[in-house]
C-alpha cells in the first residue's frame, strides 16, 4: 500500500477494489469475535439479520451524526442505498440508532445492541455509547464489509443481544509525528483503524527535538523553521492551524478526542532552533535530527520562556475542543530538578487558566501537581514511589508501562522497524497484564485509562504506524474496555485472529505474529 493513496472514509481512491471476498469473509461472522470482547454477549439462532437494498437507518435527534457514519461505511462495499430516516416510534426494520430505552448499566459510553431477522437496534445513554455499538456492529459483518469498493454479500448480522460498556473511560492511543512527520491523511487513515477498536482519545506528540509540527501564529518560526526537518534529516512538514482543527473533527466524527501533547521543558530543541531567545545563552543551537534524548531544555530562569509557553498553550488550547493538554515533561535530564519543579508549577497553571486539564508524562509527580492533573505512567518497573504518592494523593494515573504497551518496541529481535530499550513485545505480552494491578500501590479506581504510545524514530510511513500497531493495538484497546474477568489469552488471539481477514481487506499492514491462528 503505498502511504499517498488512501482509502479514508471516501477522502482517497479506493485502494483494494481489487480484493475479492474470500471464504472466510463470506461467512456470517460469530457474535464472539467482537474485539475488545463485550461484557455480555447473548447469541440467538436463527435470529440471523440480513441487510439488503430495502435497508434503512432510522435515528433520533442526537444521533443523526451517528446514522450518517454508519450509512457511509455501509454503502461503500454494499452498494446499497441506505437513507437515513427519523425513527418511528418502534423499532419495526432496518438499523436503529436510539438514543432511548438501553440497558441502565451501559452508561455514559456502553450500548445495547439487539439483532433480530426483523431488526438492528442500537440503544444507548449518549452518542459515544452508539458510536461504540456501531463499531461492534461493523465487526458482526463479514470482513468485506470494509472494502472500498462493492461487494457481493449477502450482508448477514448474527442474531443475539450485546450489553457492552468499558472498564475506564479513558482508551488511548499516542502518535508521534514530531520524529518522522505523518500527513493529514495518514492520521486520519489511523484515526479510522483505532476506532474500530473503541479506541476513544488520540493523543498527538506534536513536539520534540527533531521537530515542531503545529502552526503556532504568535510565534510562526516554531513550525516553519522547526519543522522543516524530521529523523534522518529528511524534509518534515507541520500542520497548520485549520489541518489540525480538521484531524480533529475528523476524529471527533469518529468517536475520538484529540489530546495535543507540547513537550517541555525538555525535548525542546526544535523550539530552541527556533528562537534564539528561548536559550539561556541568546544562542540558538543548530536543529538536531538524530535520535538523543534528555539534552536539551527551556531556560528555567528567562521571563520570555512563560510568555512563549503562555502563548503557544493558548494557541493550542483554543483549537482544541477535549478536555485535556498534554504538557510532555518527560526525560528533562537537561533541567536541573529544582528548576523542573519551578517551571511545571509556573505551567500547570497556564494549561489550567485556558480551561483545559493538565496529562504529563509520570515525571511531572516530581513537581506535585495538582490532583485534577493526569500523570501518564510509562517505566518498565512495577512500583514507582512517587507515582504511587500521587496516586494516595489523588492524581488519577493514566497507564502506558514500555515494556507492555509501546507499540514502538520490536516484536522480538528480528523486527525490522521498532526499538527495543523496554524490551521485545510479542502479542501476548501486550496482553497480558492488568492495568488496575500492574502498578504496586495503584488500585483499579486510581486508574484513569490505558494508553498504547507509538513513538516514530523508526517509523516512516502509515505502513510502518500499522505494522507495529497491529495486532498490539487492539490487545491494549481490549485492556482498556473489557472486564478483567473476561481476560484470557486462548480466547483472546482466537478473537484477533478472526481481524485478520479484516485488515486484510481495509490494507492494514499487519504483523502476522506466530502467537495468533490467522485465519
Ligand atoms: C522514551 S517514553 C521517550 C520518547 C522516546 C521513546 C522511544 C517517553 C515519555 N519518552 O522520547 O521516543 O522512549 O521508545
């Protein structure tokens, strides 16, 4: 698959139009291969639904921007008409999108999914829950549900009921586009693939040595100097301020929440490049495009340093609509500890005062900060003391430990992309642990979510982003929303394997790791 030409919910040229259904595609999919599993499935024969070119998609107010996704996605490869209409009363055909009458456990994100030979319903609390049991729906169709291009069918549903809600209401994914840039279209063909998984924040490293991807207006070199370059000194790139509202409405459209992420007050040399004002010594240093860490860093002491992170918080603030920011923090080797502690608590304020909640790498509990901020664990070790601290505190703690979760870790030791300073990650050690125990002194309710990070100092492309994300991706996405008590390896790369046809068609670049019997 070439990264130019994509196959973006109709923003590219269809891709695989030629990939034809195969035997396993043409079956009716099982209501337990859903990935993450449900909390509850209840199959039914002969209670099979089968949907056809009379096929109509009714909604209510609220969930219209639901029914107009679901209907896009459908018609692509069953060619079919598919209107989207209001609902009548009850429930009688078609595929319904309500917005009424779900299970009262399924909360703020669950759904109820009913399929009857008569009928699809979909019932949830809010938008989020139906967007959830739209992706579930989309893994009950045959796989060539997910071709561009149309397909023989016949588009079968398998009967049953499904009352699914998440374990956290966090689930993350991370991308960095600082070291290698990625383009508009790549993101979104990510943004795409993580859905499907109910993967329901992005969270974007926007920034680091190697280069400053966002247009920040107050301070316009940041992106045009600083980003100009990527790893290995090839041409890098940034979005500007309406390509970033767009990747966000995009996810959005989606069932994702973009969290921007600005790295201080290490990880900063593309900034200092930038702006000679920035140092310590009114020296800007030479852009850097290898892949060090831990040398450079803000000066601590300069008034310009606040104005500079004032702004560009602010800046970054306004174009984002979610709740959180992302202020990095990490491996700030280069900042003396007490300086640190100085700057983190001249800037959590800032993020607090543009009304957005502060995340930052686990670093930043070295600072104590407030307990509505976010600190996002990522050591390879199984007790930190003052994470744990923060968590007594009351600092919810967001999960990414390295030696499971990155998804920039090689598979094992003859992966061709990937890192390996946290260790080999094959699928099953993605999978197996549990992010409510995982940490000594943090318990199940100090949780805040799961994130799986994709660092990209060895990742060119959106084939490389998919080789190491998949199958890992959908391990730590089922962490994140399936109950501990449906943990099981056997059962779980049985499930995995039944994506594989899947990815397959979408031209997912995945790792066929031996640990999984593809199908
Ligand atoms: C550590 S994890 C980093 C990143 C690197 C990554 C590579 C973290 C907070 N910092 O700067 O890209 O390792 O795996």
């Amino acid at each position: 698959l070439s990264s130019l030409v994509l196959s973006v919910g109709g923003a590219g040229p269809a891709v695989h139009a030629s990939v034809r259904p195969t035997a396993a595609a043409a079956q009716v999919a099982s209501m337990q291969d859903v990935v993450p599993v449900p909390v509850k499935v209840e199959p039914a024969t002969g209670a099979d639904h089968t949907i056809t070119s009379d096929t109509a998609i009714y909604t209510q107010t609220g969930s219209a921007g639901v029914g107009d996704y679901l209907a896009a996605l459908l018609r692509r490869s069953t060619g079919y008409p598919l209107p989207v209409k209001t609902a009548p009363g009850t429930p009688a055909d078609g595929i319904s999108l309500l917005l009424t009458g779900a299970d009262p456990s399924v909360g703020d994100q669950g759904y109820q999914l009913d399929v009857t030979t008569a009928a699809v319903v979909v019932r949830a609390n809010k938008p989020a829950g139906l967007f959830a049991g739209v992706q579930t729906l989309r893994q009950l169709l045959p796989a060539a549900v997910e071709s561009t291009s149309t397909q023989p069918g016949p588009w079968v549903i398998p009967g049953g009921r499904i009352v699914d809600y998440p374990r956290f209401a966090y689930r993350g994914s991370h991308l960095d586009v600082a070291r290698h840039f990625f383009t508009v279209d790549e993101v979104k063909r990510y943004v795409d693939e993580i859905s499907l998984y109910k993967v329901n924040y992005l969270h974007l490293h926007l920034t680091d040595d190697q280069g400053w991807r966002i247009q920040i207006n107050s301070w316009p070199r940041l992106a045009t100097y600083g980003g100009e370059l990527e790893v290995g000194g090839t041409p890098g790139g940034y979005y500007t301020q309406d390509q970033y509202r767009d990747i966000v409405a995009y996810a959005q459209s989606r069932g994702i929440t973009v969290v921007p992420e600005i790295d201080m007050p290490g990880h900063t040399n593309a900034a200092l490049a930038s702006y000679a004002e920035l140092n310590c010594n009114n020296t800007a240093p030479p852009r850097r495009t290898d892949i060090e860490v831990g040398y450079s860093s803000l000066c601590i002491s300069k008034d310009v340093t606040y104005k500079f992170v004032a702004d560009v918080i602010r800046e970054v603030a306004a174009l984002t609509p979610g709740p959180y920011l992302h202020i990095g923090g990490d491996e700030a080797s280069a900042t003396p500890q007490q300086d640190y502690i100085t700057f983190l608590n001249k800037v959590l304020p800032l993020v607090q005062q543009q009304g957005k909640i502060a995340m930052g790498w686990h670093d930043i509990v070295n600072a104590t900060p407030p307990t509505s901020a976010v600190p996002q664990y990522w050591g390879t070790e199984t007790s930190h003391g003052g994470v744990q601290a923060a968590a007594k505190r009351g600092n919810k703690i967001l999960m990414s430990p390295a030696n499971k979760s990155y998804l920039d870790m090689k598979y094992n030791s003859s992966t061709r992309l990937g890192l390996s300073w946290a260790g080999f990650i094959e699928v099953q050690t993605a999978y197996e642990w549990n992010p409510g125990s995982h940490l000594s002194g943090v318990t199940e309710s100090q949780v805040f979510g799961v994130e799986a990070p994709l660092w990209s100092e060895t990742l060119l492309n959106i084939d490389d982003i998919e080789f190491m994300a998949f199958p890992r991706l959908p391990a730590i996405a089922e962490l994140g929303w399936s109950p501990q008590s449906t943990h099981n390896w056997n059962a779980f790369r049985q499930r995995l394997a039944a994506q594989g046809p899947r990815w397959q068609v979408m031209g997912v670049d995945f790792y066929r790791s031996s640990q999984v019997p593809w199908k």
